[in-house]
C-alpha cells in the first residue's frame, strides 16, 4: 500500500509515546504530531525525512503528548493546533504536572483548537477531525481524507483503549465514541496510536476485548 503520506515515529517520554513525523509524499511537507518530550530526538528525525515541517499537532493534552510542544513550535517557529478547547486544563498544568513527574513540561497555547468536522492539513493530505472524549474530555483523532490512516492518540490501541481512571475520565464515552466514530472506518483503515504497535480497524472490531457485545 502507498499512503500520500508517511509516518517517522519516535518514541518520546518515560512513556515511551509515540511521537511521529508525518511528511506529505508529494509536497514533502511536514506535521510534527504530538512531541512529548526528547525533542533532540524529534529533530534528529525531521532532519532524517529532509521534509519542510509546517505545523505541530496535538491529539490531546497530556504531557508524554504535548510537554515539549511550546518549545519545538519556538524552536522551529510552527504554529500548533489541537486538541479540542476541552483540555485547555491540562495543557495549562503541564508545568506543573512536569515538575511532579521529573519530566520538563510547558504550558502550551495552541493557534487553533480543534473540534469534530473540522479539517486538519499537513502539506495536500486533509484530515478530518473526530472528537472523542472519555481518555481526556478535548481528546481528537485525525482521518486521512481516503480513510487509509487515523492519527489515533491514546484512544485505541492494538488490543486497548485509552486508560479512563482519571477524575476526568469517561469510559462509556469512550468506549461509545469508539464504537460509533471510529469502528464503522473500512477494515484496512490503519489506526497509529499513541503507544505500541500500529493496527488497524478491521483487526479491534474483531477482536478488541473492549469493544466486544
Ligand atoms: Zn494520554
Ligand atoms: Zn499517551
């Protein structure tokens, strides 16, 4: 399969997110997506694509996510957009939460929150924007126009979903945001998430112990 784009992921943080360059095949253009942290990493492979980077993005705001966005988009003078205005919250702890965490955190400001129909664009390649709650209230995932990949963030994962046991946390959000957003995508649909291996659509409405029933 030849997606008109590519992912370079680089695991970023304690825990072990998976950050990653998305660069447009045909403009060579690229979207820094989530850079939690280790940010000489993240350079390192935007340098590696040899793609222009355009923007930042954020599928949510929490700190192995969006800790070392301020300073990339600074760094390299990106704009950032997303998540959703819903964790506005959290990206304005994320100085704090990082002290308590021993991991350096900033508070991000995005350019432009994010909300569900909206449409998100790295170089040609569109993006359509779903808001799913439940992990975190601002929670959004991305949708490549033909549907061949999903910017997932910590909402599905190989086998998973989202941790919910926040005091924010929604499971049944969730779990139905899930069910009706992301399972009726075609079974080929490739979903990135934000830890772990990739997957796809077809393979978690299978056989996802979550989302069984
Ligand atoms: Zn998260
Ligand atoms: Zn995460």
């Amino acid at each position: 399969m030849s997606y008109p784009i590519k992912f370079l992921i680089v695991p970023v943080t304690p825990f072990q997110q998976n950050c990653s360059v998305a660069v447009c095949t045909a403009t060579n253009r690229a979207a820094i997506v989530d850079p939690g942290g280790d940010l000489d990493r993240v350079k390192a492979a935007l340098e590696e694509t040899g793609a222009t980077p355009e923007k930042i993005l954020l599928t949510h705001g929490h700190i192995d996510h969006a800790a070392g966005a301020t300073t990339l988009s600074e760094e390299l003078g990106l704009p950032i957009e997303g998540p959703h205005l819903a964790d506005k919250f959290l990206l304005d702890d994320l100085e704090a939460h990082g002290a308590r965490m021993g991991i350096p955190g900033r508070k991000v400001v995005p350019g432009r929150w994010l909300e569900e129909g909206d449409e998100v664009t790295i170089g040609d390649c569109r993006f359509s924007v779903l808001h799913i709650p439940g992990h975190s209230p601002g929670h959004v995932v991305m949708v490549l126009s033909n549907k061949e990949v999903v910017i997932g963030g910590d909402v599905l994962f190989d086998g998973s979903i989202g941790r919910t046991d926040f005091p924010y946390g929604d499971h049944d959000a969730l779990i139905s945001g899930i069910k009706e957003k992301l399972l009726p995508l075609p079974d080929e649909t490739v979903v990135l998430p934000g830890h772990g291996q990739a997957t796809t659509i077809g393979r978690e409405r299978q056989s996802n112990p979550f989302l069984q029933g």
